[in-house]
C-alpha cells in the first residue's frame, strides 16, 4: 500500500507541474489529471480518506516521509507551502471533476483568486477535497524569521534544486540517455516564476554560486539571464520557457572537450582553439537526438550563439544569414556571465569593465539596439553591488535607472565623513558618484552582512 500511495503522490506533484505548464484543455493536461485520478481511485477503494501533508519541506502521510520524492517535488511543495496548503485530504467518492478543479485552483496565480483554496472548493461544489494548513504542527512555532528571509532562502532553494536537477538532466545527455523533458521544463518554469519581480535576488545567488565548484553553474546562470531578459522584451511565458530550456543547453558540446585546454591560462594554440570551436557543432550534433523532446531551438542555439551579429565568428557559413533572435540573446547573455565569473586563470572583471568590454563589440559580436536594451535592463552596475562612492561611503546598488544606467538607485552601508545612511539617488544626487566596485570575496567582503 504504502508503494502505491508513493505512486499517487507522484502522480499528484507531476500534475500539478503539467498544469504550471499546459493550459487545461491542453491534452497533456487532461493526460496527467487522468493518471492521478486513477493512483487517487485505487487508494481511496480502500481507504475512507488519503491525506497528503506538507512537513517543513517533506511530503508525509501519517508517519511516512517520502525523502527522496520531496528531493524531486521541492519547488511544488515550496509553491504549495506558498499558497497556504500545508494538507491536502482526498475522500472517498472523489470526482475526477474536482480533481480538476482542485489543480486548476491551485495553479491560478493567488491575484486572480478572490478566496482562499479551501473556500474556492466549497464555492465550486468540491465535495470530497479539503485543503489548508496543519494547525498546530511543530514547524509553526519555530519560524522566527521574518516573512522576508524565509522568502530569500526559498529563493535560494529554488536555484540550488534547479542547479541540482538540471545537471543531472544535463549528465544524462552527455551519456546518451533518455532525458525527462518535462521535468527539464517543470525546473525552467520554477526559476521563472521566480524571477517575476526577484530576477536580482537570483543573479545574486547566482553571483555567489559563480565561486562554487559545481559542475553546470554557468549554463544556469546563462538560463536566468536569458529568461529575463526575453521576458522584458516582451516574449510570451511560453517562448521565455523556450529559450530558458536552449540557454541551459548551448554549452552542452563543451563538455566533451579537454578540462586543460577549457581552462589553460595560457594563449591557445591553432589546434587547441579549433577544438575549442568544434563545441558548437558537437552540440547540434547530440541535440539533435532530442527534438522530438526539447524542440530544434536548442540545436539552433547550439549552433548560432558563436557566429557573432556580423557573422565573423564561428562556425564559418557558406552562406549568410542572420542569426535567430534567441541565438543573440543567448550569445549576451552568455558573455556578460562568462565575463563575470571568476575561474582558475582569470578574475572577474567590475561591472564597469564588462559593459565597456561588451559595447566594444556592439555590431561585431553583438546587435547594437539588443545590447543597449540588455544593460538599459540590467545596468551598468546591477542590483546587489557594491560600490565605493565619491565621498568614500560604501553603498550597496538597489535599483536601476533604465534613463540613467551609470547612476542607479543605492543604499548606503558606511557613510563617508558627513554623510547618514539611507538610500540615495544617484541620478538625482549628481554631486556624488560610483567610484568603484568593491568584490565580495576580498575588499567588500566586510560589507556583505549589511547587504
């Protein structure tokens, strides 16, 4: 029994992520709706009730907890835990029709709902389904955090399980597996959602994460920025997740080259930057085994985010052609995050020194209009930095000015002589300036507590 109910809560998560991504007369919709009625119909002809909860980050009936199903199902069980459900009860009786009912409700983003989950049932006539939160659970009376710090850390969790699950999609590839391309697309719609109003809390992470040893991190970070940015250019959720799922796979033919020769700090001979270059067609190459999956765009990417806006990079064409959209929103996204990370043989360069690197390149490497909207987005110095001003007070950037990108919004952290903490506008305050980057791993590393 207990295998089964396993099953059934399986079946009830990969639901729920199906309607995340398909409307529901979608037939991968109905599809999956069908899949967890029958694991509920099965259970629920021997049991009175079915009560899945949600313990801290576990999912747990009676005094089972599904460890390694929670490893998998954490984003949902973070969204769930969000939207207030910490249990959800299946009664005998149940409908596949208020199964339905209880998915879509669940995955109405909260603004369009004008009640509760629980009460949005009963207003719907579901009868046998009750959700809500475990009253009294031990959990409860330790969060001493405030609302804003648990959110951080779910930030945080989001972008480590999607780095986690994304490598292992990534492994798969690389050994000529069978990959699950929904999951692949569950994870890049996690870290979009997430990006709806926090993409800077991301990319600070992911600023963190850049130090780390972890195998994939760029190809992640790549996927975040390449989602925001799409997305503020005004692309659909559905093109954003397309290109989201091509950025996590435009690198993917480097990992068939040498560790030495990706990492050598000397200048590259002839015959190793040739196979430095092959990686775009090693790429198409082993992508191309999975269209039917991941759709072409990713074999596009692979192929194209080298080529450069006028053509003069790689490979070389027999004829020319312009480059797709998305190929020159990855090929942006995938130098400003190269450029910002530090590796064994380089730094990382200030926020200043990669756009004034970046806009040597503009209508070489880079489409001038495309690469003016990306740093009027980001800026010059992104949300999270910090910086030494003019007057010596140490300031952490806050908000961007897309009219002015050289003087954002900044919070300052340790005033210089005659100065008060407290946020200033440097657009305004023009007296005062960004003098310089302070790097968190050496001379701003005293600062980070404030950020």
């Amino acid at each position: 029994m207990l295998e089964k109910i396993e099953n059934c809560f399986r079946e009830l998560i990969f639901c729920l992520q199906t309607t995340r991504l398909y409307p529901n007369w979608h037939p991968e919709f109905k599809k999956s709706i069908d899949k967890a009625y029958l694991s509920l119909d099965v259970i629920l002809k021997d049991r009175e009730t079915l009560v899945i909860g949600l313990i801290g980050e576990e999912l747990a009936f009676e005094k089972e907890i599904f460890f390694e199903l929670s490893k998998t199902a954490r984003p949902a069980i973070v969204y769930l835990k969000d939207r207030g459900v910490e249990k959800i009860e299946f009664f005998r009786g149940l409908k596949k029709e208020e199964l339905s009912q209880l998915i879509t409700i669940l995955t109405t983003p909260k603004e369009e709902l004008q009640h509760e989950p629980e009460e949005e049932l009963f207003l719907r006539g579901v009868k046998h389904i009750a959700v809500g939160k475990i009253k009294g659970a031990a959990e409860t009376s330790l969060l001493a955090e405030s609302a804003e710090a648990l959110k951080t850390v779910s930030y945080l969790k989001t972008y480590d399980d999607s780095l986690g699950q994304i490598t292992d999609s990534l492994e798969k590839v690389l050994n000529d597996e069978a990959i699950d391309h929904l999951a692949v697309k569950f994870t890049v719609s996690n870290v979009l959602e997430g990006l709806v109003g926090r993409y800077q809390e991301f990319l600070n992470f992911a600023t963190v994460k850049r130090y780390d040893t972890r195998t994939f991190c760029h190809m992640i970070n790549v996927c975040i920025l390449s989602m925001f940015f799409s997305s503020r250019l005004g692309f659909t959720k559905e093109e954003v997740l397309d290109i989201g799922v091509a950025a996590l796979f435009h690198d993917i033919g480097k990992l068939y080259i040498s560790r030495e020769i990706l990492q050598k700090p000397e200048r590259l001979t002839d015959e190793e930057f040739t196979k430095i270059k092959s990686h775009v067609i090693t790429g198409c190459r082993i992508l191309l085994k999975y269209v039917p999956n991941l759709g072409i765009l990713p074999v596009v990417i692979s192929f194209e985010h080298h080529l450069k806006y006028n053509l003069s990079g790689y490979p070389k064409l027999a004829y020319p052609f312009k480059p797709h959209i998305a190929s020159q929103i990855v090929c942006i996204c995938d130098v400003y995050d190269a450029l910002s990370q530090r590796r064994n043989y380089k730094n990382d360069y200030p926020p200043k020194m990669i756009y004034e690197i970046m806009m040597k390149e503009k209508g070489t490497t880079f489409d001038p209009e495309l690469l003016a909207t990306f740093f009027k987005f980001i800026g010059v110095w992104p949300v999270g930095t910090l910086v030494s001003l003019s007057d010596s007070s140490v300031a952490v950037v806050r908000e961007i000015n897309e009219s002015d990108i050289f003087s954002p919004k900044v919070e300052i952290l340790a005033p210089g002589p005659g100065q008060k903490k407290g946020w200033l506008d440097l657009k305004i305050e023009q007296s005062k300036r960004i003098d310089r980057y302070l790097n968190p791993l050496t001379d701003g590393k005293p600062y980070l507590s404030f950020v």
